[in-house]
C-alpha cells in the first residue's frame, strides 16, 4: 500500500481558500484536478481558520482532512490539499487542538 502524500497533520491549523481560487481549478462543475467535489454548501467555510483534526486515506494516495474549529466542534465536510492553505506561523499564546498553549508545546521538558 502507498503512503499517502498530505501537506498537513493533525493539530495544524488552516485556512480554506476562497472560493474565487477553489472555483478556478475546477474542471468541470465542482469537480476539482483531484476528483474531489466543491459544492455551493461548503462556500461558508471559505476564508475561515481551522485545525487539522484527522488525516483520512481515499483511494490510497490521496487524504481527506477532517478539520475543526478552535472552540472543537467538528466540520461537517471533508476537505483535500487543493482546498487549503497553511498558516504559517502560530503566535506564542495561541491556543491549539485540545485547548494547549503553543507556549507550553514549545516549553515541553524544559
């Protein structure tokens, strides 16, 4: 079985991409490069942060990402690479997955 290529981990957090630049790699419809579909449902996740709760494999190469708010509560779609970007960086204060501080993730044995 290959493993599978992901950009992100569980505990990364993520912005969906708008929809203006989700929409422009469609190829046809909502359907994206990958196979994977962008319905009009899923535009009120567009422009928001998440964290990366689970990784799930789909047809073996490609992952799924089951992502979060930061307050918890589950999103009700799956979303892949070509939907997300990355925040690149986490401030020292900021809460991650599970109510951590990044302070304390980066202060670990210390």
């Amino acid at each position: 079985m290959e493993q599978m290529n992901t950009r992100f981990l569980p505990g990364d957090k993520v912005t969906v991409l708008p929809y203006s630049e989700i929409s422009a790699k469609f190829v046809r419809g909502c359907k994206l490069p990958s196979g994977c579909m962008f319905p009009n449902v899923m535009k009120d996740y567009c422009e928001k942060d998440y964290i990366v709760k689970a990784v799930r494999a789909y047809c073996e190469e490609l992952g799924f990402y089951a992502l979060c708010t930061s307050q918890g509560e589950l999103v009700e779609w799956s979303f892949t690479d070509e939907m997300l970007e990355d925040i690149a960086s986490v401030s020292p204060g900021t809460f991650v997955d599970g109510g951590i501080l990044f302070d304390d993730i980066m202060n670990f044995g210390e």
